[in-house]
C-alpha cells in the first residue's frame, strides 16, 4: 500500500511538471491537415483580393473552415496585465485550434529552454564582443528593454542590443524604425541588418516570456497602416494565445519590418493565426532552420 501511493505521488509530480512546461489548449474539435502540400498559397481573410503566400504548407478545402473552434487559454505570464483598452477587441483572448496534441505543447517549451540555452553557451563569444563593440562606440547601456504584449495578453520585459542613440531612442516603440534611419548607430545598422540585436531575446525563451517560434510581440497600442492594430485587424488579440517567438511563419515569408501598409499588416497576423492553428514541434523546427538561412546568414533587416 505504502508503495503504491508513493507511485500515485510521483506520477502526480510528473503530470504537474510536464503541466508547467506550457500552456495546452483544451480540445474542442478535431483539426485536420490532410491533403496539406509543402509549398502553396492561400487566401487570406484579411483580405480575399491578395492571396497569402507560405512557403511552409498549403491549407486546402475544407480545412480552412474555423467557425466554433475555439479555447480558453490560461494565462502563465507573471506580469502587470496590459491596462483595460490597449487591447480593442469584443472578441476574447482565444485560439481556433490546429491539430496539435497536448504532448506537443510540453516538448515544445522543453525544446525553447534547451535550444536557447545551448544556444547562449554557443554565441556567448559573439554576444560579448558585440556587447563590448556597442558599449565602446556610443554611451548608454548595452540593452534595451520594452516592454511588450505577451501570452494571454500580458505585458512582459523584452531584451534587444542597443541599435539606437541613447537619446534618440523610442521606449514606446510606437515609432518603427525605417530605412537609413538616423537614429540608428553604425554598428545598430549590421545587428539589425544581421538580427543580432535579437538574440538576448533567448533570455526572455529561458525565463518562459517567450518561445523560439510564435507571433512577434508587438507594443501595446502598435500601429499599423497609421491606425492602432486591434482597429486594423479585428481578430488581433487571438494571437497572444500562444507565447510570442524569436521568430514566426510570417517572419520566414516576408513580413517584418515597418507595418506602414496596411494589407501586409493584416497578411502579418493572418500567418501569426495560420501559425497557431498549425502549431508542431515539427513546423516549429522547419521554421528554426528557415530563420537561421533568412534572417541571420542573408541579412534582410534594418
């Protein structure tokens, strides 16, 4: 008997253990991706005259149908919640749901700590030297810290090498940076070009602020097309369902930088929804791979 409820204690640690690993969607209905292609284009709800290209898979028929598939998400953040209206939205805080397991979503924060950590063992030279390279060449701090809308639609603090003069900089973050921008410092201009002035985001990966892969976090109150996103896109906050990443589906396909046009604004968020409808430890690994060769190897911010 004894050992028996050992056994029965034991097993409820490892259920509350691989419970903290990650938020998991309460299953409502059954998601299917057969007959999904590698490679395609579908339309996009934001706005059915232009197509929404990815390169990561093709939704087909009648799968893209999404009317009632819906769940509660449990927020985990630690954080003080965004203030009533920064997020305008009758709408709750919710996903539709893709066909991920449950399983998934624990081997997935598993995964972050892992992958992040080896990944700051591994940069560390990198990290310091352009640490010391920013610190030598303008005043001011090494970081920037903003805050920025997270899980659940909360807030939490986000870390960035300084690109910017420190008194032209933008807490805010509601004045996006742009091409040639002056307030930019020659070495601003090859971590941002390079997004070295990303990675001290793996620290906001260990502390559980955010994921490798998933919707960038966004200010609160960001605008795009010259009005606030939640008026923009009114299913807008259903991307704050799952933790925001490093990198995202929309990131891979093209669209980051300035939200100055509003139509690859909202083709933005309709790929951070695909993303979370889609959501695999698998995709996230294609997409991992896929950022590596875009975005740190080509170079294509500013």
């Amino acid at each position: 008997m004894r050992s028996m409820m050992q056994a029965g204690f034991f097993k409820r640690l490892a259920n509350d253990y691989f419970n903290s690993l990650a938020v998991s969607p309460v299953r409502t209905t059954e998601y299917s991706l057969a007959g999904a292609s590698p490679v395609g284009s579908f339309p996009s709800e934001a706005d059915d005259s232009a197509p929404l290209q990815s390169v990561i898979w093709q939704p087909q028929g009648d799968n893209r149908a999404r009317a009632g598939r819906t769940a509660a998400v449990a927020s985990t953040a630690r954080r003080t919640p965004v203030p009533q209206g920064a997020v305008r939205s009758a709408e709750p805080v919710q996903t539709i749901l893709g066909s991920a397991a449950p399983w998934q979503h624990g081997v997935k924060r598993a995964m972050d700590f892992t992958l992040a950590l080896a990944a700051l063992i591994a940069l560390a030279p990198l990290l310091l030297t352009v640490a010391l390279i920013i610190k030598l060449s303008s005043r001011g701090p090494v970081f920037f810290k903003q805050y920025r809308v997270g899980l659940g639609n909360v807030e939490f603090e986000i870390y960035k090498f300084r690109s910017m003069y420190t008194d032209r900089c933008d807490v805010s973050g509601v004045a996006q940076t742009t091409e040639n921008d002056p307030r930019v410092t020659p070495i601003g201009r090859f971590i941002r070009r390079t997004s070295i002035d990303e990675l001290p985001q793996l620290l906001n990966v260990l502390k559980g602020d955010m994921s490798l892969v998933g919707p960038r976090p966004h200010v609160a109150g960001m605008l795009a097309g010259g009005v606030p996103y939640e008026e923009l896109v009114p299913n807008y906050p259903l991307r704050h369902a799952m933790r925001p990443g490093l990198t995202g589906l929309a990131q891979v396909n093209g669209y980051r930088g300035p939200t100055t046009d509003a139509n690859k604004a909202r083709l933005r968020v309709e790929h951070d929804l695909e993303y979370i409808r889609h959501f695999s430890v698998a995709l996230d690994m294609r997409i991992i791979l896929r950022t590596v060769w875009t975005e740190f190897l080509s170079g294509s911010g500013y």
